[in-house]
C-alpha cells in the first residue's frame, strides 16, 4: 500500500480498498470531542488530565506546528467510551488554566490518522 | 428567414432592462469587486485604494493634523485610469487593499508585516498601479507605531525606489505622499533637492507640496527656508493657507523665538484668517517641548473660550511631545482631560505603541493604565488578558525584562489580564528571542507558575532550521538550568534533528554539561532512525540488549512512515541482504507488537510487488534464486498475499519469462481464482451430501461467478440449490442478469424472490437497475411496479442511483418513447422517490429534440416547467431553433423563457445559442444589449461546456465580445480559455491567450500565470514571465474562513481546501473542512479538480484523498472514473483491479470509457478482462461522454 502512493508523501497513507475496509472494521470504535481554543501554556499531559475527570481517555492527540514550534489550538480527544464522551459534551463551561476550551463533538471520524506527535494511550 | 432573424434580434436589443436595474447598472459607476463588496461597509462608493485618507489626522503624532484632513472628493487621483482599466488592474489586490483599509479603520494602524505583504504582492505582478502605490507610499508614516522612525524612511525609500524600477508613473500625489511620511517620520532632507528631484521627473509641484516643504524647514527651524518657499508661492500667487501659519508658530518656536511664534496668530488674524485648533494645537506642542505647563493650562483654556474644540487625539499630541521632551511629569494632567470620545481606545493604543516604540513605555504604560477602564467593558472572556497588544510590544521592541516583569505584575495585580508573564512569553518565542524567553521563565518559576518541556520547542524549531547546535545547546541548557526535564518529543522532533548524528548529538551534550535520562535518548534515536529509514541502524538498535523498555506505540507511526522510506530505498538499491533485514525488522516490530498483523502482511505484499515490479528482466533472472528464497521465507512466516497482489505479481514475473518463479510464486504465495471457486463448489457439494447449511457458501460462489460475469454457471448453481438460495444470493444474481440486459430472468428471479420472502428488499441501486433493464424492453408496467415497491419498502435513492434513472428515461428517449418517459417521471414524482431536477426532467425534451420535434420540444418544456418548475435542454432546443430558422417558434420561445425566468436570462440564452451555432455576429448584438451586465455563474456554465466539449471557438469568441460587458471578470475568462488549451495541450493558443491579455493590459491573478506558465512549460516552451509562487495558504487559511462563515462565499475556502490537498496536506484539508463545513458542497470545483488531476500521472493518491475526505461523495462514477484514468495513466494495475472490484461492491456503474481504460490495464497486465470490453476506440467513447456531459448541463437559474 505504501508504494501505491509513490511520489506522494501526504499523512495519509493509501489503502487498497479491501484491505482498507477491512482495516476499518477492524477498528475499534472511538468516541471523540474536538476541542479548540486550547491556551499555548498546556501541551498534551495537561490536556489528557484535564479531559481524564470525564472518562478513560484512549487518545489525544495536539497538533503542533513544526514551523513555529507551538501547537495549533486545538485538539481531538478519543474517549474509550460513549459515556466519557457524553460527560465532557455535558459539562460547560471547560475551563483549563483559566482559559475557556471549546468542546465539541467530532464531526468526522478521526480514526487512522498518524502524526508526528501523537500520543495514544492503549 | 434572415429578416425575421434580424427583427428577432432588433427586438431582443429593445427590450429593455427596468429602471431599477439600469439604475443598479449605472449608478454603481464603479467596477467594486467582489471582496470590495463584502467590505461595501468600509470601501463605500470610492475603492479601497483611497481610503486611508478617509481617516483624517488619526494620531499624526509627529505632524500638524490638517495634512491628513484631505476633503473627501479631492481625494480621487489625478490621473485616475479608465474604469475598465482600473477594474482590469489591481484586481487581484482588491482582498488585500480591502484588508489595509479595514486594519486602518479597525485600528488607526497598518501593521509592517501587512504592509510587506501587500507591498511584495504588488511587486510580483509587475504591474503595480499608480493607485496602489500612492496607498502603499501613504502606509509608510504614522500609521505605522510599531516601527522605529529610521525603519520607516527606510520602507518608504524602499517602496519608492522599487515601484519606480517597476515602472510606476509617479505624479505630484506621489510626490506629496512621500513628502508627508518625511514629515510624519520626522526624516531630515534638503527641500531645494527634493524641488530639482521634482524637476527633473517633470512633475510640477502644487500648493500642497510647498505647505509641506514650509513644514520642513519649520520642523527644524529654519525661517529662512520656510520664508523662500512662501516667496515661491506668492510669485505664483498661490493662496496662503492657515497651514502655512501652523507651520510657522512651530518653525519660530524651534528656532528658540517664542514671542514670534506666539506673535503669528495676530498675524493671522490680521491676514483674515481665524486661528483653529491646528493652530493652537501647533502652539501647545511647542510648549510641550518646552515643558511649560502654566503656558499649557492657559492656552487650553484660551481653546476653550474661544469655543474651538480639541479632540482628544489633538491632546494625545501633547503628550507625545511632552514625553518626548522628557517632561512626562506633567502628562497625567494632560491624560485627565481626555474626554473619551469614540475611537478614542485606538488612538490610545497608538499612542502606547508610539510611545513604546520611542522608548517611552513607563510613560505608555502610564497611559495604558489611565483607559483599562474603558478595555474592562469589551472583555468577553472569562479570564482578562489587557494590555495583551502592549506587552507583545515591549517584547518586539526588546525593552528590559525587569521593566516587562514589573507591567506584567501590575496588570496582574491590578485583575486587568490573568497570566500576562504567560502571554509575554508566548511574545518572546514567536519572535524567537531566546534570552527574553529565559529570563521570562525564570520570573514565571519564582511566581511559582508551572514551566513545561513544550515552552521550549519554538526556540528548537527555530534553531533547527539552520542546524544551529549552540544554540540549541543553549536552550538545552536553559531548560536544564531552570529545571525543566526534556521529554521525549522534545528530544526526537526538535533537538536530534540539528545534529549530523546520535552519537554526535550524545557527544555534544556531554561535552556542554548536559544531562540526558538515556532511555529518552535511545527511544527518540529509534524514532529518528524510522524516520530517516535508517534500516540498519534501526535494526541494531532494536536488537541491542540495553534496548530499555520504552512505550514503543509512543512512535509507532514514525516506524511506520520511516519503513516506507525503507522500502523506498530497498527498492532503488535492490540489496537482497536488506530483504533479510526487512523480515527481522518486522519480526522484530511484530514483537513489539508494531501494528496489527493484518496491516503487516499487507505491507510486505506490496512491498514485494513493488521489489518485483522495480526488478528489470535480467536482474530478475540474476536474482531468482534469492527472490525465490524470499519466498519461501514469507511462506514460512504464514504470510499470505491477496489475490490481486498476487496476479500482478503473477504477470510481471510471466512477463519476464522465468517460469520456474512463476510456479514457485504460485506454490508459495497464492492458490488462484479457478482453485479457489473448484474449491468452493466442492465444499458446497459437500456440505449438500452431509446434510448441513450450505446457504453462506453458495452465495460466496455465486458472488465470485458474478464478479467474473459468469451468468450462466450462477443460474446454474441457483437451480441445483434453490432452497439454499438467501435473499442477498437472489439480489446478487438479479443485478448480474440486469447487467446482461436480461430482463426475463431478472424479473423471474425477482418474482422468485419475493415467493419466497416478501419482506426481501433490493438496495435502491439494483431497484433501479430492474426498472432500466424492464423498461427497457417494454415491461413498462413491471418497472412501474418496481418503483412502487421502492416507495413501499422505503428504499433511500442516493444520487448516482438517481442518475441512473436518468440514464433509463435517456434510453427511452433515444427510442422516442415519450409515453414512457412521462410515466416513469409522472411515478418517480408522484411517490417522491426523487425531487423533480433539471437532469431528471431533462430526457422528455431530448426525446423530442433526438427527432427534431421542435415544436413538441416546446410544450415538453412548457409542461415541464409548469409541472415540475424545471428548464432543462433548453440550450439545445434554442439551438435547434436558431439552426433550423424558426424565427417564429424561437420568438415563442423567448417570450416564455422572458416571462418564465426574465429579460436578462433569456438574453443570456439567446446569446449562448448563437455563440453555440457560431452565430458571432448575431452574438456580438445580444451581449452589447445596453444594460446587460456581467452574469457569472451564466458566462461559467458556457465557459465550463466549451472546455468539456473541448469547443475552442465559441469560447474565444465568448471571451472577445464580453471585453466591455460590465463587470465581466476578465481574469475568469482568459482563465476559462487557458483551461482549454490546457486540455487540448495547446501552446500557440494560449500563447496568444496570453498576448490578448497584454494588450488588454490586465494583470491576471497568479493561477492565470501559473496555468499559462504550466501549459508552456509542458511544450518545452520559455515562460516569458516570473512564475507566481504557490501563496502560502496559512496566510490566507483565517479569512477564507471568515468569507465562508460571515458571508457564505465558499470559494476562497474550498480552493484553499484544493491547496491543502494538492500539496498533499491532508490534515490541514481535514482541518479545514471541520470549520468549514460547506466546502462539503462545492462539489462542482471538486469535480473541476479531479478532471485537471486526472491529466497526469502520480494524481491517483489526490483524487482518492478527496474521496476519502468527503465521504458523502455521492457521485461516485464521477470519482471512480477519474481515478481509473490516473491509474491508467500510473500504469497501476492492481490499484486499477482493486477499485473495480470495489465498485462492483457498491453497485457502482463504469461508464464505456472508464471500462475501456479498465480493460487496457487488465490486458497490459496479461489478466483476463473480467468483463466485456467495449468494442469501440477510446476516442469515440470520449466523445461519446462529451456529449453526454454537455448535453447534462443545463443553465444554472440565478
């Protein structure tokens, strides 16, 4: 599958259709908030924590700019279940630091993506 | 004929357009552009390029404030260019020249890094108008607080200079603009050598310029100087203004003569001429500079008196001139009397900054503190940050960290922001100030705030751009020294990288002091490795006893990403030694339980089809024995290949003539098709004899015969096992009849069906496809059946389904069957199983037109428009029309679509008709109708047809008659033209095309240039211009948002979308589509993209991003045809196969063309095509398609 994208280095690796199906339903189901406006001060430990009140958190995952150095501002947590997911969208406002997050459900699945700095929990 | 034509035509150029419109038309004299419209606020009726002078004397704080007091209709330029010129020019700045504007009347400011921006995009172009350059030279004063006075000039000089060596026409605005930033600028220069700078440019000086030479040399005192050029003026008998005399109270006071300069305003009045609060605002600041309060108070109240009223930025003069003087003492009296007028917190700002930006910020933050009161009541958010703008100041201007510590503690502690250390801070690393940072963190330690690994990472991020080791090593230290613990992250992403090696890295550190948990080290190493495809190093690594038990999901997707560069390099060096340290790496990384073992197996069979494929025929011979051995191994790893993976190796291997490989190959690695189906029927045999459910496997049989369009076997099978015979085996088996156009069997099989389970129900797709094959051959009443249990059973029509029930209508309608037709579309209607479209009612009319039924065409379209509100084929009948000569009926004609859709429309389908019949002339009339105006979304919808149709010559001619049709974007047409001969390959054309827009003297935006450029490049052709660079779209990303969300205009965001994806950033794309939903939507510009994608090799990985991006693509063929071609064209058979079997899955139809291309693969890979090949050359399905697709487009209503 690797060479099928020859020349193209997107994150995105491509599969072939069969096995990239499979491969989805392999996966396990995620239950996943987008979170924006996260303040520069915290990074991926402080975010986990913060979000770990609400349920067993399974992923997280910052994006940080590797042209600036600083993360993006927003995240994407994966709860490992529905109820974690319901808990964070319940409470408001999310408050971390002081600085007010702003949760949301995912509204495409976010499973398969790799990034550079990721941290997932198993 | 010919004269009823004509009074056709006499009357359609009659036919007026209503006062309201003609008054939309000419009352809006001016070409405002889309962007400029959006801003209609701020731009009003005059253009962006002159705005900033609508916002007088805003904190001039270096000049007297009537310069910038310009009245609103001398504002226009001089030699303002025609307004079709000027629409043509600047075009393409208008968003940027909109954002200064707005960032002016936002803020008072301009910031330099939007000035630069605008200023070097203007320069890219080369064709910088005297516009733009009167407002770039107009930035370059106080609007700019930020920037040191030297930087000013500096910028000023520089615009100047390059602008010039552009080619830019400097007039005496030029002149005078530039005149006013060495004012503003405070810049010392010789005004008798800027008068002979004039001469010999030829521009004549004006009143203005020599007001502003006077302020010169009363800005340093010079009388004399001052007194000549007054004597210039009075020679031309040029009025002497009250600014003349402003001037003067400030040229005697700095010449050390207060009397006289006091003296000037008896003058004045003895002239006639009533001193105004310029003029005492000139004598408050020169006693500012003296520092004389008494004197202050006194004239304030003069001021007052007097009735005359200063504005509180005439007061923020004052204190600018009395800190300046170093009489800062005295300006909190001034602060007090500040009336808070609107925009005062602006004006404030500016002076903060200003101050700042002198050197000032004890006096800035002073005034700062004397309006939080008035920032209090904007506060929305829950945590205060005010005086963020301040503090990021002092940072840029490297002011002294104790003095930014002791701000930030105020703020703090007065509750006007909540972590102004953190914010500073956040200053510091973006402008990579490493000392500023540290020292801002050690203060933020002693308040006890947390310090954390990530603060660290832009300073990293930007050592390690130029490798920087010490100072990496000094952030290292830092963070060492202040007790912060690296983390692994921080180690593999940001530090490793500077250094040539680990171990060069594990030396340096040492060497600097620098303690490093090792574990970390050895963990971001594996990383690093992976990520450099470091095979053998990662291998050693991994194998080494001392590997600590590190959390190796943590880089998971390093290794991962970093075995594709392994394999890369595996298969350019072709080492049978790395195929060893492959399968070790794998064992190894299975160990680790590296990714699942699917995704494992998956790898290693590409890998290995990509090993054999990279393999030339003679090396394939020198290597079989170690291919062989590697496949033996992978035989012993249980690693199975898939079937497709397999046969291309098969092929290529067959290719190659080494029979023995291929018959290895087929004992190691694969059991085959033929195997797998005997294989399948004996178990069904065998299931039967014992008596046990066989019903899963038969239907497993039944769809591998399908997927090989063996028909006949399958009924075969159905009978011989009809009890064990599921619903999903009937549905499988009934689209494989429809498939082979076999409506008896299909509709027996269905009956069968529904005998046995009349709950069964078939997915919409395989409805329709009955319904097509029943109607087809005169079942008309099955199929009508069909659609009603559709409605019955509640079955969903996805879009392509509704094409296809399009396509089945369309094949009545090439058999004139209009009965059936009106029935199928009355059924589909009348149960809602589809909303009436235009594509839908679409063959009821191409059923009259196919027998030149012009008249039956007619009352179709009228019954269709009355029915269902729909207008489809209404381009091909009017064609018909205008080539048959039907002046009557086409004058029937007109008048409906006049009454139905108005006059402009209707016009526009006249025109498009004629354009069609190469009609020109007759063209050329319609669209000079006066009043008719620019409608995009019309002139797109022909331009588009044209460019599908590959028809060049209604286009051009589309493109030169709309010259002076108003508000026609020129750029979009010649951008339309160039996209054809980007089709046809076509480089004299566009050559010319591009000759055409010289003449026109346009300056196109950068994707013109850059497609031009593309088309030459292609012909080995010189590109006769600098190509644009590709914008960086993070500049762009937040206002293509903001277009998308505040004004629902969608084309900024999806072409930013188009961006991400083309350069392959997918999670931008991704990001992108999360905040702006509705590029979900513009599906039109998708499908333009994938169509130019499809041009060229190695575009398949895009293509099926966006397909995976936007999953509820609908229409799929679309997508898969496109994707077919790229295979086609990467020569990618397996990839090819896959897809086609996937879409044998979804039910997914492949147009002729699409199974042609299929077809080619198959063969050229030595498969057997496992469908028929259609018979035709590939030229004639693509035309074929062509016409379908131009026939499908029908004019967008607007």
């Amino acid at each position: 599958m690797f060479f099928l994208s020859r020349g193209h280095g997107g994150h995105r690796q491509l599969h072939s259709q069969g096995l990239n199906m499979a491969a989805t339903a392999a996966g396990k189901k995620v239950f996943e908030v987008f979170v924006s406006k996260v303040p520069w001060t915290v990074a991926t430990k402080e975010v986990k924590e913060y979000f770990r009140q609400f349920g067993q958190v399974k992923k997280c995952l910052l994006p940080f700019d590797k042209e600036t150095g600083f993360h993006r501002g927003f995240c994407w947590i994966g709860f490992t279940t529905e109820e974690g997911l319901q808990n964070a969208l319940q409470k408001d406002p999310h408050i971390i630091e002081g600085a007010r997050l702003q949760v949301q459900k995912n509204r495409k699945p976010f499973s398969g993506r790799k990034s550079n700095k990721e941290a997932e929990d198993n | 004929c010919r004269l009823n034509m004509a009074a056709l035509l006499r009357s359609a150029r009659l036919l007026k357009c209503s006062p309201a419109v003609l008054l939309q038309v000419f009352g809006n004299s001016r070409h405002v552009s889309a962007a400029g419209r959006l801003y209609s606020e701020a731009v009003g009726t005059t253009r962006a390029g002159l705005c900033v002078q609508t916002v007088p004397g805003r904190l001039n704080v270096n000049s007297c404030r009537q310069y910038g007091v310009v009245p609103e209709q001398s504002g226009l330029v001089k030699d303002e260019p025609s307004v079709a010129v000027r629409s043509k020019q600047a075009q393409q700045f208008d968003w940027a020249l909109a954002k200064l504007d707005s960032s002016v009347r936002r803020t008072g400011r301009v910031t330099k890094t939007l000035l630069l921006r605008i200023f070097h995009d203007i320069c890219r172009t080369g064709y910088p108008s005297g516009n733009q350059a009167l407002l770039l030279l107009r930035s370059c004063g106080s609007l700019l607080p930020e920037v040191p006075l030297a930087e000013r000039v500096e910028l000023s000089q520089q615009i100047w200079d390059k602008l010039q060596e552009l080619g830019t026409t400097y007039d005496v605005s030029h002149y005078n603009a530039l005149l006013k930033t060495y004012l503003q600028n405070e810049f010392r220069f010789s005004p008798t050598d800027f008068l002979a700078k004039m001469e010999s440019a030829n521009v004549q000086p004006n009143r203005v310029t020599y007001q502003r030479l006077i302020a010169a040399y009363c800005e340093v005192g010079d009388i004399e100087g001052a007194s000549t050029i007054l004597g210039f003026m009075k020679s031309k008998d040029l009025p002497i203004t009250e600014a003349v005399f402003n001037s003067l109270v400030t040229g005697h006071a700095r010449a050390g003569d207060m009397d006289s300069a006091e003296g000037i305003l008896s003058v004045m009045k003895s002239a006639g001429i009533e001193p105004g609060p310029d003029t005492y605002l000139s004598l408050l600041n020169v006693y500012a500079e003296k520092g004389d309060i008494a004197k202050i108070k006194q004239t304030l109240e003069t001021v007052e008196n007097a009735d005359i009223l200063l504005m509180d930025r005439d007061l923020m003069q004052v204190v600018f001139s009395l800190t300046k003087a170093s009489h800062q003492q005295h300006v909190p009296e001034i602060v007090e009397r500040m009336r808070h007028e609107r925009g005062y917190v602006p004006d404030a700002m500016n002076l903060c900054l200003s101050l700042i930006t002198h050197g000032h910020e004890e006096t800035a933050f002073s005034v700062l503190k004397s309006f939080t009161g008035l920032l209090v009541e904007s506060q929305t958010s829950d945590s205060p940050d005010l005086g963020n703008f301040f503090l990021r100041h002092c940072a840029n201007m490297d002011k002294p960290v104790e003095n930014i510590v002791g701000f930030c503690k105020d703020l703090k502690d007065s509750g006007l922001h909540s972590s102004p250390l953190q914010f500073t801070l956040q200053c510091a690393l973006e402008a990579k100030k490493t000392g500023m940072a540290v020292e801002l963190m050690r203060s933020m330690k002693e308040e006890g705030l947390p310090l954390r690994p990530h603060y660290f990472c832009p300073l990293f991020t930007h050592y390690q751009k130029d490798k920087n080791i010490p100072g990496t090593l000094q952030a290292l230290r830092a963070m060492q020294e202040l007790g912060v613990a690296s983390d692994f992250d921080t180690f593999s992403i940001y530090i490793l990288p500077s250094f040539p090696s680990v171990d060069s890295a594990r030396t340096s550190l040492k060497e600097a002091g620098i303690d490093v948990d090792g574990n970390i080290l050895i963990a971001a190493e594996l990383r690093t490795e992976a990520s450099r495809g470091n095979l053998a190093g990662l291998f050693s690594l991994m194998s080494s006893p001392a590997l600590p038990n590190i959390d190796l999901s943590a880089f998971r997707a390093s290794l991962i990403s970093g075995f594709r560069g392994i394999f890369v390099v595996l298969v350019l060096q072709k080492l049978p030694l790395c195929i060893y340290m492959t399968i070790n790496v794998f064992i190894e990384s299975r160990k680790c339980q590296i990714g699942s073992s699917l995704l494992f197996a998956e790898n290693v069979a590409y890998f290995l089809y990509n090993l054999i494929d990279s393999l030339n025929e003679t090396e394939v011979h020198s290597k079989e024995e170690q291919i062989r051995e590697y496949f033996g191994l992978l035989k012993n790893m249980n690693i199975s290949i898939s079937l497709n993976i397999f046969r291309g190796i098969r092929n290529i291997l067959e290719s190659y003539q080494v029979p023995e490989l291929v018959k290895c190959s087929i004992h190691e690695l694969s059991c085959g098709l033929e195997g797998k189906l005997s294989f399948l029927e004996k178990t069904l045999a065998e299931l039967k004899a014992e008596g046990k459910p066989a019903s899963s496997t038969l239907k497993k049989v039944i769809t591998v015969l399908c997927s090989e369009e063996r028909l006949e076997r399958a009924l075969e099978l159905k009978t011989q096992y009809e009890t064990d015979m599921t619903p999903a085996a009937y549905a499988t088996l009934i689209n494989l009849c429809c498939r082979h156009d076999n409506a008896e069997e299909a509709l027996k099989l269905k009956m069968e069906l529904a005998r046995k389970d009349s709950e069964a129900t078939l997915d919409a797709q395989k409805y329709v496809a009955l319904v097509r094959v029943l109607s087809k051959h005169g079942k008309l009443e099955e199929a009508i059946d069909m659609l009603k249990e559709m409605k019955e059973k509640d079955v969903q029509l996805r879009e392509s389904t509704i094409g296809l029930l399009t396509l089945t209508m369309n094949t009545a309608a090439m058999k004139g069957d209009a009965n059936t037709i009106r029935r199928l579309q009355e059924t589909i209607f009348t149960l809602g199983l589809a909303k009436p479209s235009s594509n839908l009612c679409s063959p009821l009319i191409s059923c009259y037109l196919e027998s030149e039924n012009y008249a039956g065409a007619f009352d179709a379209t009228v019954e269709v428009q009355k029915q269902y509100n729909q207008m489809p084929k209404i381009h091909d009948l009017i064609c018909g029309l205008v080539e048959n000569g039907d002046a009557e009926l086409l004058q029937k004609v007109m008048e409906f679509l006049s009454q139905e859709r108005g006059e402009m429309m209707m016009l526009y389908d006249l025109y498009f008709a004629f354009l069609q019949t190469g009609r020109y002339k007759e063209a050329r009339k319609i669209i000079e109708t006066p009043g008719l105006r620019a409608r995009p979304t019309r002139v797109q919808w022909f331009a588009e047809k044209c460019i599908a149709a590959q028809q060049m010559e209604p286009l051009e001619n589309m493109v030169d008659m709309t010259v002076k049709l108003f508000e026609c974007d020129r750029d979009d047409m010649y951008h339309y033209l160039l996209r054809l001969c980007k089709e046809t390959n076509d480089w004299q054309k566009a050559e010319a095309t591009w000759m055409k827009m010289q003449e026109e003297n346009l300056a196109p935006r950068e994707r013109t240039l850059r497609l031009l450029a593309d088309i030459l490049k292609n012909n080995d052709k010189e590109v006769p211009f600098e190509v644009p660079e590709v914008k960086e779209p993070i500049q762009l990303s937040a206002m293509a948002e903001r277009l998308c969300n505040h004004f629902a205009s969608y084309r900024a965001a999806t072409d930013l979308f188009l961006i991400y994806l083309d350069t392959g950033r997918t999670e931008e794309a991704k990001f992108l589509l999360q905040r702006c939903a509705a590029v979900n939507e513009q599906k039109d510009t998708m499908f333009t993209y994938m169509l130019r994608a499809a041009q060229q090799p190695g575009q398949a990985a895009k293509i099926k991003a966006l397909s995976e991006l936007i999953p509820d693509f609908t229409e799929k063929e679309n997508i898969f045809s496109h994707l077919v071609k790229c295979y086609g064209l990467d020569k990618d058979f397996s990839s090819a196969k896959a897809l086609y079997e996937r879409m044998q899955v979804e039910g997914v139809k492949a147009d002729e063309l699409t199974l042609k291309r299929l077809a080619q693969l198959y063969k050229e890979a030595g498969a057997t095509v496992p469908f028929e090949e259609p018979p035709e050359s590939f030229r004639f399905y693509a035309d074929k398609l062509n016409k379908q697709r131009s026939e499908s487009m029908e004019p967008a209503d607007n």
